[in-house]
C-alpha cells in the first residue's frame, strides 16, 4: 500500500510538473520531491541503523 501511494505521489510530481513549466514554475515540484527523498532516506538509515543495533553489530 505504501509503495502505491509513494508511486501516486511521484506520478502527480510529473504532472504537476508539466503544467508548472508551462508557467515558468517547473523547479517547485522537484524542490518538493527533495523533501520527500530526504525523508525516505532517513527512514531507512535510522532502520538500517536500529537493525544493526539489534544484531549486536553497532
């Protein structure tokens, strides 16, 4: 289910982004998505982290 929403979200980025060039406002939506990779990417540190840490190997 999150993988859905996750696909929806970047599908409605390039659709948005479409329409945003056509008003000279293309960089917004991508400045958006940078948010939301970042946040990925933390959520999967900090997991791999607590893994690790679990395991004993941290």
């Amino acid at each position: 289910m999150k993988q859905l929403l996750r696909f929806i979200a970047v599908i409605l980025t390039v659709v948005s982004a479409f329409y945003l060039y056509s008003l000279q406002l293309g960089a917004i939506p991508f400045f958006l998505m940078s948010f939301f990779f970042f946040y990925l990417a933390v959520r999967i540190l900090a997991r791999d982290k607590k893994r690790q840490k679990e395991e004993g190997k941290y």
